[in-house]
C-alpha cells in the first residue's frame, strides 16, 4: 500500500502531519486537499479539508473510522466525486476518507444475474463487464462514463433506465457497511426476496455518507434486451414536450428512457457538439422501448406522441446511440457556458406540463438563466442555473431562484431532490417538505448509529 508524502507545513486544525500521518494511506499536500474538497455542485467550501485518506481497502476504511472516532475527527467519505448537492464537500478540521481507489468487480454470477463490487467501481465499467454476459446493471445516470457505484448508492441515484427498472435502491441486494466506530455491518442479502428483519439495506441507500461507508456492495444485474426502438420527437415549445411525454405515461406503456430537453439545453449541445437539433423544434423528447414488444410499444409511442409534434424513429443503433449521447452530453454542453447549479427536483408525472412553465416564469421573473432537462418518464426535473463564471450559484440570485423552483414542486405535490440528494445545498427548505417529526426521527436513527457525530457533519438531515 503506497503512503502519500506529507506536507511539511504541520499547521492544520488535525494537529499537523505527525497526528494525520498514523492514518493508512494519508496525504496532506495542498493539491491533494484542494482536489477532494467539493464536487460538481458548484459549491466552492471556505476552506481546505486537513487531509485526505486513500483508502485502497475496506481495513483501511476500517482504520480510518476507528482513529476518527477515538480522537472524534469528522470524516467526509468521497467516491469519484461527481456528486450534485455538496454531499462529499469538505473543510478545514475535516478528514476526506476517498474510496475511489477500491474499484474491483469482486464477482459476476452470470447464473443468479449479480454482481459484487467494491464502491469505486464506475457505472460504465460493470456494465462493460456484465455486458460480456449479456448482462446489464439497469441504473443509469447521465455521468455513467465517471460516477462510481459508492456514490451511487449514497445518493439513490436514477438515470435514464430508471423509466422502467428503477432506480439505485431497487437494483441493490446487499451491503457490506464500515459503521461510524470501525464496526462491520451488513445488510440484505443475495436473494430477490428476503424481509428478516428491519430493511437497513434500503435505509443505507440514499444516506449520503451519514449512517455508514460503504465497502462492497451485491448489485442485481439484468439480461440485455432482446430489442430496442427509438423515437425522436420535437415540439414547438418544451410545455407541448410536457404534454407529450404525460401522454405516453397515461396510454400505459414502459418505455425504459424518456428523456426531455428544452430548446435553451438543445441550443447548448448543438454548440458543443456541431448537432442541429434546435432548428428542429422548441424542445426534444427522447423514447426508447425495450424488450420482445419494443417495437409495438413504439407504435403506441407515434400514436400517442404525433398530434402534438414531430416524431422520427431511429434508423438504426447509431442513430439511436448518437440521440443518447446528444441527451448525455447536455450538462457538460452547459458547462461550457458557465458556472452551472443543477436542480433536481421531481413532481407527480401528469403536473409535468405546470411544472417547465412555472420554471420558464421563474426564469423570466428573476432574470436567472434556467435550462431544464428531465427524465420525464417519472417527473424527475433537473432545471440547471447557469451564471457567469465568477458568480456564485450557491448565494445571491442563484440560491434564491434554487428555493422558488423547489417551492414550485412542492406547491404540486413534489420534491426537492428526486436522485442527487440533499447534501450542503439543499437543507435549507428540507424541514418544509419532511416536517418536524420525520427530521427527528432521521436525526435519533443518525445519532444512534453515529453518536458522535463525525460522517460526514452538516450534511443531507
């Protein structure tokens, strides 16, 4: 196991490289702190965390919170560190515990279709491996290429695929979990079904690194289609693409993506990418259908999608793989304009239509550049604030127009976060969705796994 070099410099709230440098795997250089500090939130912390922890094993993630908790040093646990919401942010007097470096794909069982993998596994690499089995790990978020299976877990993250097979938690088996104290807690198991007991594999899921750090995880994989069709619609405004995409929810089918860009993000990929696909309409809907009817489905799809818009199918796969990367490539395209703050919220699927209008107001009112994506399937929102590249988008106008859009949801009956969690950026309006009694319960269940309170502080609850 390498040891990083420690810098000389033994000023830190942790009491200096002769304290930190009994931790396994440790470094304090500025470069190291500085990279592990924040994620692609947009947050920017006040200051460095003292050091960070390469763990490479889960002994080391073991040792780790077993030092933290005798000398009650708060500990940030960090994946790939692709994360929305300020979870993996770190500060001065904080410990970054990393386990990217744990990225083994312990064991694919073909016969039982799972997968047993360590959290810094990326989401693309176990499904390049399952693929070999004609296999696929269902969750399916945007940043495939670079978020890791950790991370997904933390935040119960979704993506396209979730359409139809769900989210993170549903395609979660088992856990293998370093407690607060160093101890080894595991939950759920490698059966389907199973209710012994209190479900706290479905409690650890979306905790944002506050009960636990995850150290292996048995992941249920799925067996490639046998089919996949593709509709590319485009409408005169992203309301018709609303309505479109309620329409197909309520004719009952299952599309496994449908995804939505308004004509502002459309404009965006077409820069980066050299597409035209604005001068094709107002807003875009992307259907995909899968499975032994996907080609039936798709015809209801034209059915349902044709009165309000234009529709083509794809031709072929790399039409159909160029239209998901095109919806892929959306976040990065806004990056390129700005400093960009995305939302994430989510309302009941037939308020979809409410919803893009209230966010175009918001937008016209504040003056506040909104470009909103969605996997409209299950009314799941990402409007993305974009500012120029030295204004904040966590305080000022920015942060002002993050609480409208959740007001906004919440006046529909949604939420604040439908995948991305809570973390730094969105705790302020959290007590007005859950209420008093359900932070409490939260914070007994938090304080009695972690009396300390040292994973990571000032997070998600």
């Amino acid at each position: 196991m390498s040891t990083h070099s420690l810098d000389p410099d033994p000023g830190n709230a942790l009491g200096g490289p002769g304290f930190l440098s009994t931790f396994p795997s440790v470094s304090v250089l500025e470069e190291d702190r500085k990279r592990v500090s924040t994620d692609r939130s947009g947050y920017v912390p006040e200051s460095l965390p003292d050091g960070v922890v390469f763990a490479r094993t889960a002994d080391d993630v073991v040792t780790t919170l077993q030092l933290a908790t005798r000398h009650r040093i708060p500990v940030v646990p960090r994946g790939a560190g692709t994360g929305l919401a300020a979870a993996s942010s770190a500060r001065a007097g904080e410990l970054v515990l990393d386990v990217s470096g744990m990225n083994r794909i312990l064991r694919i069982d073909p016969e039982e279709q799972l997968a047993v993998v360590e959290p810094g596994v990326l989401n693309a690499d176990l499904n390049a491996a399952a693929a070999e089995y004609g296999l696929f790990y269902a969750p399916d978020p945007a940043s495939t290429a670079i978020c890791s299976i950790g991370g997904n877990i933390a935040t119960n993250a979704g993506g396209m695929r979730c359409a139809k097979y769900g989210v993170t938690r549903e395609s979660v088996l088992a856990l293998r979990v370093i407690l607060a104290d160093g101890r080894e807690l595991r939950t759920g198991r490698e059966t389907i079904k199973g209710v012994s007991g209190y479900d706290l594999n479905a409690l650890m899921i979306g905790s944002e690194g506050t009960l636990g750090v995850v150290v292996e995880a048995t992941l249920r994989l799925r067996p490639m289609p046998v089919h996949t069709a593709t509709v590319a619609a485009f409408f005169p405004d992203v309301t018709a693409a609303a309505r479109a995409a309620s329409a197909v929810v309520a004719a009952r089918i299952q599309p496994s993506v449908m995804e939505l860009m308004d004509g502002p993000t459309l404009e965006a990929v077409d820069m980066a990418m050299g597409t035209d696909y604005r001068a094709k309409g107002g807003a875009f809907l992307l259907v995909q259908t899968d499975g032994y009817g996907a080609f039936l489905e798709q015809d209801v799809v034209m059915d349902v999608v044709v009165p309000l818009g234009s529709c083509e199918k794809a031709v072929d796969d790399e039409h159909a793989a160029a239209l998901i990367t095109a919806r892929r490539e959306a976040i990065p395209s806004l990056e390129k304009l700005g400093r960009v703050s995305i939302g994430d919220i989510g309302v009941p699927r037939g308020k979809l239509a409410e919803v893009v209008g209230g966010l175009e107001e918001i937008s016209a009112r504040t003056g506040v550049r909104i470009f909103t994506i969605a996997h409209a399937s299950d009314g799941n929102l990402h409007p993305m604030i974009v500012t120029d590249p030295e204004e904040s988008v966590t305080a000022g106008p920015a942060k002002a127009a993050l609480g409208e859009m959740f007001y906004l949801a919440h006046r529909l009956g949604g939420t604040l976060t439908g995948e991305h969690g809570v973390g730094l950026l969105k705790r302020d309006w959290l007590e007005d969705e859950l209420g008093g009694t359900s932070l409490e319960v939260m914070n007994t269940l938090r304080a009695a796994l972690d009396p300390l309170g040292i994973l990571n502080p000032g997070k998600a609850i």
